[in-house]
C-alpha cells in the first residue's frame, strides 16, 4: 500500500470514529497550544525587559560618592561629596579608549510655572553627554552644549510629562519661557517619550538643565561636588574594562592608599541587566520545559486511545492481514493514524497558541513575538511525539495472529 | 477472468501431503492435524466436514496461508508455501487466494464498494482501477446497485455477498469458505451456494467448511476430518443444485 493509500485509509478510519480521535487529538491540542503561548509569552517577556533595560542607556556604569566611616559611625552611600566635575572631565579625557561619554548629574526638586500652569519636578543638571549616555533622542529643539554649561546660560529641556502639564496641546513649547524655582528659563529642547523605567517610575517627569546652571542658579551652591557620575562605556565588552580603569583613576586622584576603601563606588548596571535577562530567560526555560511536559502527556493521550482502537478493531486488522495486508501495511496504517492525529491536534493547537499569545500579549502591552521556527519546531515535536506514541500500538497491531484477529470478538 | 490455468500446467490447486500441525498451550501440546494428504484440482468444489476439534479449522488455515504446517508439504498451485514468510504469505493470500467468513467480516462503517477494493489496495492497484473492479465484482454478486450501502444498510444475505464480492475481486485460483451460511436463514443459505456453485461452474475451485451435511451437498466432493485426520473423501454422485432449490420453491 503506498503512503497516500494509507494516509485515505488513516482519514477514513479517524473519521469514522469523530469523538474518539477529537479527544486523542485534545491533549496534543493544548500541549501546542501551552508551548505557543508560552514560548512567546515568554519571548515576549524578554523583549520588554530587554527593552527597558535598553532605554536604561547603553553599557552603562554609575559612579557614586562612598560612604564614610566619621568617628566609627559610617554614613549611607552617596553621604559624602568627593565626587567632582574633575573627577568627570578626568574620566572622559584619560579613558577614552574605554569610556565613550560621561555625564555628571545633581538633581533638585523644582517647582515649575508657565503661565497659570505649575507643577513640581526632578531637575537634572547635567551636560549634554547625558543624552548620549541614556541613549535618549530629542523629539524636538535642541541640546545644550558647553558654553550654555561654562555660562550656566538659563535654558532647559523638557521631558514630555512636564511639557504636557504646562502646555496645552498644539501650543508652541520651544522657545517659551518657564520659571524653574523662579529662575526664567528658555525652552530649547523636548525630549522622546521614553516611558516607565524598570522600577515603573515615570521617566519622562524630568527637566534637564545644564550642570552649572542647577548647581549655582537653583541649589546656589558654589561647590563643585557631583551627585553622581553616569558612564557609558565603549561597547558591551569595554564595560568592565571601564570600571577597572574607572577605579584606578578616581582612587589615584582622591590619593587614597592600596589598603584605604574607596571612597565611590561604581555600579555596573551592564551586570544588572544581564541579571535581569537571565532571570527572564531562566522563566522562558521553565514555561518551556512544562510546555515539553504537555507535549509528553499529549503524547501518552494518542497512544492510550491508539491501543485501545488497536484491541477494539483487532478483527478489522484480521480482515486486512487475511486480503493480503502484510505486517508493515498495518504497522503503516496505524502509525499513520497517530501521525495524523498529532499533526491535525498540532496544527489546531498553533492557531489557539497564537490567539491566546495575541491576546496575553495585548493583555500584558508587550510585544507577541511569534517566530516562525518556534512554530515549525512545536509541529515537529507534535509530529514526532505521534511517531513515538503510535509506534507502540501499531507495532502490536502488526505482530497480530491473522487467525487470532479473525476470530477476536 | 480465474487464475485457474495461470500455476504449473495440469498441479493440483491445493496439494497437502502429510500435514501436520502442533498447538502449544502452555505445557500441552495440541495435535490438531496428524498428518493429512489432500489435493484438490482445479474447478473442484469441495465441502470440508467434521465436528469441533476434528481439524478442519487447522486445515482450512493451513490451505489458507493464514497459518504454517509443523510438518508436511503444502503446494498451492504446484508453489510449495509452506515455509514462506509472514510477509510472503500475506501476499500469496493477496494474490491466489479469497476468503469468505461465517460472520461475514466486512469493516464496519465502510461501504460496500470499500470492502471490495480493501485486496486490491494491499496490491497496489490504483483508486480509478480499483473502483472499476471492485464495481464489477459486486455486479457479479448481484449488488451492482449498492455500492454506497454500509454493512448496516444490508441484509446478512446481501453482507455475505458483499464478502464474496471481496473473496473475487483479487481473481483468486482459490475460494475458502469457512461456514458462509452459518449465520443464515436457509434460503439465503440455498442462494449463497447458488452463488458458489455459479462461480464454482464459472472455472474458480471452492473449498467449503460446513457442518450442515445439506449444506455440503451443494459441492462434487465432501472430505470429513475426525480427529486430526482425514476419515473418509467421496464424490457426490447426485448433488444439490441451488438453482433447482430455488426454483421448486418458487412453485411450491
């Protein structure tokens, strides 16, 4: 019998027996369906982690002021000032095989006023790397640079949760005048929307200034202390080699000693989102390995209704053996049927996988991601999960006694 | 039409000599034939006779190729199969021979023209080639018109000739009947070996297991097994002939 014999006989006898075969086919249904969604869910979940991360900045490093031990009682991180604008100016220039860019930041809260408008905000200071550091486009206008920085020229940047709570929509935002803890400034740039951060705060209810300006004009201080330092390294593999340097440098030029703890600290945030991924992959692993499980019990569902079509039509195997079926002509037909079973179950599970990872994702706001080798890879599997199962009750099938069959009632 | 003249010129159809088959069940050894020598020529229509547990299910098989002989030769159609494989001995069934069974066996759920082409698919002959055949083996039997009807949807009658369709449409040299009209009244018993007796004078050779000695009648040569072994081989002088059956029935 040739292969598209067997395969009409394999549809002939499942349809025959509609109930039967819907339910064999139900648990490699679901199974398709687990591994779909979860296998994009989770892929899903990892690109919205790695999206977030990404909106973080690029290869990043912060730079902190230490804690200090005062006569025995150390105080918190961030407590001292021994961070400076030369200590940032030295990083960029002395490393810059390693660093590309490198922002000092001080943030003060302000209360900000257009108009009849006002709302409170976290000013940043900083120098336009800032932007290259977080990787963060302008939407419109532009950036300040260093003489705005050198002058502490009284302009601004708005993030765009600031801007719409000031401005009417449409209004013309470049160019007005806002008064930033009663000093006037000039709007000169809006940055893109970049959305909620890791932590779910609003990354967008900022005004940026440069450092000089928020320094001596808002916090009227005449100090040159930084809050803190963001770093961009090079590249993902300079990361480390950054922080090493990063570490010399500043331990070198706050003369401390080879004993003496240092008085920053650096965090690698680079190490931080590979954390957060790995979590995430280590999800998608486990989603997949119970979606495999599924596929498994999908699997012991086709060969638990095949061995019972195979005793219930002992006698229809006795029929064919006694017209001239031979054993693999049995074997075939039977191994077809579970094929087919798992394939058809296969294949309404993926449309159902792709429905509820459509509608999770849309549920969840995070992007399906449904690849097509997931797809080809799950059919496979479903296929071959059909193989092994049907092979059982389709080899006992073929080893019947012609003469036993027949007589089987 | 029959493959009848296709063997070695002038061999019996079914040549046993010395037959012999042991069961094993368990610990006992079952001696279900003792030695048998049979032949049958072409066109012979033969009745097999006997009680349960004479044999003659063994023989049956064993002329069948349902089965292999512990000892002894059997030639079918001058070819010794007797130590063919599984697989080879499906195909000689497939090919020479057609069995028709006391329950009929057709697959149920199926139609009739399915049943008849269930051969052919095992040898490979195409769907257009096989419909065609299997149309034409049915017309032979009478259901030309119900090729589409389920087992359901006909009488045991008309399912018993849906099966001799089946035993034809391979063109065997051999038909093996094993007790086609046990589950019949005996009517439709008289018009069953009407058919055989058609195709039996058509030039196909029958072998018939029964247990009705009127049923028997209907061939040329009656053989009764007992025990094993063969008891007593005779030719019918006056045999029944289901056309008359029926016909003295119709006037009476």
């Amino acid at each position: 019998m040739n292969a598209a014999a067997s395969l009409r006989t394999a549809l002939r006898a499942l349809r025959k027996n509609k109930l039967r075969s819907l339910l064999a086919m139900l648990g490699i249904v679901i199974a398709v369906a687990a591994v779909m969604a979860t296998v994009s869910i989770g892929q899903g979940a990892q690109a919205k982690v790695a999206q977030q991360m990404e909106s973080l900045g690029a290869n990043l490093l912060m730079v902190l002021p230490g804690s200090i031990a005062m006569h025995g009682v150390a105080t918190g991180s961030g407590a001292t000032q021994n961070l400076t604008r030369d200590d940032a100016t030295a990083i960029e220039h002395e490393l810059s095989t390693s660093v590309a860019a490198v922002a000092p930041i001080n943030r003060t809260g302000a209360q900000v006023v257009y108009g009849d408008q006002n709302w409170f905000t976290q000013v940043q200071g900083t120098t336009a790397a800032y932007l290259q550091v977080r990787n963060w486009p302008l939407a419109g206008g532009e950036a300040f640079g260093r003489e705005e920085d050198a002058s502490a020229a009284k302009v601004c940047i708005l993030g765009q949760t600031v801007v719409s709570k000031l401005f009417i929509p449409g209004a013309p935002v470049i160019g007005e005048q806002i008064r930033v803890k009663q000093v006037p400034c000039k709007v000169v740039g809006i940055l893109a929307s970049k959305g909620q951060s890791f932590g779910g705060a609003d990354q967008d209810d900022v005004i940026l200034m440069p450092w000089s300006t928020v320094v001596r004009r808002l916090i009227g201080s005449q100090a040159d202390s930084v809050g803190q330092m963001m770093v961009s390294a090079r590249s993902a593999s300079a990361v480390s080699d950054a922080e090493r340097e990063i570490t010399s440098l500043l331990r070198q030029r706050h003369r401390l000693s080879e004993q003496a703890e240092p008085d920053f600290q650096i965090r690698n945030l680079a190490e931080m989102q590979d954390a957060a991924k790995q979590s995430t992959e280590t999800i998608a692993t486990l989603l997949e390995a119970v979606a495999a499980i599924s596929l498994i019990v999908g699997g012991i569902g086709i060969a638990n209704v095949m061995l019972v079509s195979v005793t219930e039509r002992t006698r229809e195997i006795g029929i064919r053996m006694a017209v001239g079926g031979r054993s693999r002509d049995i074997l075939f037909q039977f191994l077809t049927e579970a094929v087919v079973l798992a394939a058809v179950g296969g294949a309404i599970g993926l449309s159902l996988g792709i429905g509820v990872s459509k509608w999770m994702a849309a549920k969840g706001n995070w992007p399906t991601l449904l690849s097509a080798p997931v797809m080809i890879g799950t059919l496979l599997a479903a296929g071959l999960a059909g193989v092994i199962a049907g092979f059982y009750p389709a080899l006992r099938a073929s080893r019947l006694d012609p003469i036993e069959a027949l007589r089987f009632e | 039409m029959d493959r009848s003249d296709s063997g070695a010129a002038g061999a019996p159809v079914v040549e046993a000599r010395g037959l012999e088959k042991i069961y094993r069940m368990g610990d006992v050894e079952v001696h279900a034939l003792r030695g048998v020598s049979l032949s049958i020529d072409a066109r012979e229509f033969v009745a097999v006779m006997g009680a349960s547990g004479s044999g003659k299910s063994t023989f049956m098989n064993l002329i069948g190729c349902l089965d292999r002989p512990t000892r002894g030769s059997y030639l079918l159609n001058g070819r010794d199969v007797g130590k063919l494989s599984r697989d080879q001995l499906a195909r000689v069934r497939g090919e020479q021979i057609g069995f028709v069974f006391q329950g009929f066996n057709l697959l149920p759920r199926t139609s009739a023209v399915e049943n008849v082409e269930l051969p052919l698919l095992y040898q490979g002959v195409g769907g257009r080639e096989r419909r065609r055949r299997a149309a034409e083996a049915l017309a032979r039997v009478g259901l030309g018109d119900r090729l589409e009807h389920t087992s359901s949807q006909l009488s045991g009658g008309q399912q018993q000739r849906v099966a001799i369709a089946r035993a034809l449409v391979n063109r065997p040299i051999l038909l093996l009947a094993d007790e086609p009209t046990g589950n019949l009244d005996s009517r439709t018993s008289v018009e069953v070996m009407g058919i055989f007796q058609e195709l039996n004078e058509q030039g196909l050779t029958v072998v018939l297991v029964t247990h009705e000695s009127d049923i028997a009648e209907h061939a040329r040569r009656i053989v009764t097994f007992k025990d094993g072994l063969l008891l007593s081989d005779v030719a019918i002088s006056r045999r029944r002939l289901a056309r008359e059956e029926l016909r003295a029935e119709q006037t009476a």
